[in-house]
C-alpha cells in the first residue's frame, strides 16, 4: 500500500511562522478579550495556552493549499494566479477560524471573554491583511529559491557540457582504441596486403571525423552514418563474424541533425557489455521511426533506434556509466526531447530523437 506523504512546508517557511504566529496570537487575544488581555496575568496565560493549542494546527493547515499550489502551478510566471488562489484559501480558512474562536468563546462562556462585534469585524480585516502580507512573503522566499535552483541548474549544466566536451577530447586520442587499431593492422600487414591498405584508409576516415566534430554541437545523421560505417569496418576487422551490423535509414532523414559521436559511443557500448564470438555474434541494427504525435501536434517525432542482442559477458565490465549519461546530457543540454533506453524482447535498445534544424 502507498504510504499517503502529506504535503509540507520547507525550512524557510517554518522560520517565517516562527516569526509570525506569536505576534499574530498577541494581536488575536488582543481583538478577543481587549485591553485585559494585558492586565490579567491569569487570562494572558489561559488565552495564550488556548490560541496556541487551537490556532497552531489552523496555521499549518494552510500548507495543504499552499503546496498543492506550488506543485499545480511552479513556475515563476504563474506566481500571481498561485498568489490570488492561495489568498483565497487561506482568507477563507482563517475567517472560519476566527468565527471559531469569537463564537466559540462564547459558547462554551470562555472567563474573561464577551462577545463584540465591532472587535470581529476587525480581527476578519487583520485576517486578510495578515494573509496578504504573510502570502508575500511566502511567495518571495519561493521565487528566490526557484531562482536559486534555476541558477544551480544552469551551472551544473554547464559543467557537464564542459565535462563532455573533455571526454569529446579524450575520445580523439583514445589510447586503447588505437592500440587494438594498430594490433590489427599489424596482422593485417602479414596476412593481407590489400585489405591492410583498406584498414588504414578506414582508420584515416575515423580520425578525421574525430578531429573534424570536435567544435560543433550537432551533425547530419549522414556524416554519422558515413563514420560509423568505417568503425563498423574497424570493428569488424577485429572481430570478424562476431560482429555484424545492419542498416535501415530512410534517406528522407538523412538530413536530420544529431550530436556527433553519439552513434560511436552506442557502438562502443554494445561492444563493451556484450559478449562478441563467432558461435555468439553480437548483431547491431540502426533504423529510422517515426512515433506518432498527438492529433494536435504540429509534426511526428523521428527516432534513430539503435538495437542490439543482449548477451550479457559473465566477467564484470569496468565501466562508470558515462556512456550513456553523456549522450542524455548532450540531448538535455540542447533542449530537445528526452533518450528513451529500453529493454525489450532480448534487445537493449536506445532511441535518438533527430533534429529537423539547426539550433539557433
């Protein structure tokens, strides 16, 4: 069964009410008994107890429309409809309140307490002037701390963007992809002059997009298919029937846009976590889709989905899971939807939302 989370204020609200409630109970008191209030001691501490005990829980109650609101309507532009919502709940819940305690008095021949008139309409006046300025103040405390939240966002933001530009770099002059590399084609010199030449042009085409890529935020799903092939090509070379790889890109899509190297990296991952034999052929497909919208929507989303057969190495992967981290920040970073990441039917499968322009 779910446990119900009821709704709560934040620290910073709870130090407002701190500061709020014993003036408010003073001034309460004040509008119920008059000037005895002060000048008996045993009505000061009776009254006092009983306000305290009754208006607490009143007061509290308020957060149940206040965050309700704040959940409804976050933003910083909605702050004037959250605003009037929240004055006329909380106008309404303090007047019951204050009804409450004037009649209630009453009723039960409270000591020291006769009912007036005149001092109930004020106290109603100093219930809603108290919520407006009260509500204020809320809603300053709130939009500072949105604001504060917007600005770390942004930083951390740009500290992953930083952080993956750094691994953009570092991936250029891989040291282990270009050791296996060389360990290839060094039994390639031996074994097969011709298809050595065609590995070191391969090689050539992979290096050159790396350092080509380096400073621009998006690409054409072609100049990325184009690369992948001659990684695939590289791939292949080293592990010859256990990799194999297919193809199906609609060519009206070629044009669309994506970060660069995001299809490496997918490549590079299905490798890493996967057993690649000859018995056990790990099969890579890359394919366009189309996901249909809602009736109202302007256009359909196209996908690149990359799939592969989930088999699992038995040993441990050394990995820190940036891989896949990366390409979703990337995606988060340039505002765009989110990477859908699935398992389904023994395939692991990751959908690229493609870019119909280039961001301004």
């Amino acid at each position: 069964m779910k446990r119900l989370r009821l709704p709560r204020f934040t620290q910073n609200d709870n130090l407002i009410a701190l500061g709020v409630l014993p003036l408010y109970y003073l001034l309460l008191n004040y509008l119920l008994f008059g000037s005895r209030y002060f000048q008996d001691p045993g009505l000061f501490g009776r009254a006092t107890l009983s306000s305290l005990v009754l208006w607490t829980p009143i007061y509290f109650l308020h957060a149940l429309p206040a965050i309700y609101l704040r959940r409804r309507f976050p933003a910083v532009r909605q702050t004037g409809l959250r605003l009037a919502l929240a004055m006329a709940a909380h106008v309404t819940m303090s007047s019951l309140g204050i009804l409450i305690f004037f009649y209630g008095y009453d009723w039960v021949d409270f000591p020291g307490y006769t009912f007036n008139a005149s001092r109930l309409e004020a106290a109603l006046l100093v219930g809603v002037l108290g919520n407006l300025i009260v509500n204020i103040v809320h809603e300053s405390v709130y939009t500072f701390e949105r604001w504060s939240q917007t600005l770390t966002e942004a930083d951390r933001l740009r500290r992953a963007n930083l952080q993956s530009q750094l691994d953009s770099l570092k991936q250029q002059v891989n040291p282990h992809f270009l050791f296996n590399s060389l360990n290839s084609l060094s039994s390639l010199i031996d074994e097969d002059a011709d298809r050595a030449d065609q590995f070191i042009g391969e090689l050539s085409s992979v290096y050159r997009y790396l350092l080509q890529t380096n400073d621009g935020n998006l690409t054409t799903l072609a100049a990325e298919l184009q690369f992948i092939q001659s990684y695939f090509h590289l791939q292949r070379t080293r592990y010859g029937r256990g990799l194999t790889w297919q193809l199906n890109v609609e060519e009206a899509h070629k044009s669309t846009l994506l970060p660069p190297l995001t299809l490496q990296l997918l490549v590079e991952n299905a490798i890493k976590h996967n057993v690649v034999a000859a018995d056990q052929p790990l099969h890579i497909t890359i394919e366009t889709v189309t996901l249909t919208q809602h009736p109202s929507a302007k256009e359909n989303s196209v996908y690149l989905r990359v799939r592969n057969n989930l088999q699992r190495r038995q040993t441990r992967v050394l990995s820190n899971g940036v891989g896949l981290t990366n390409i979703a920040m990337k995606y988060q970073l340039l505002g765009n939807e989110a990477v859908q990441i699935d398992e389904q039917n023994g395939q692991f499968v990751v959908g690229l939302p493609l870019l119909t322009s280039q961001l301004q």
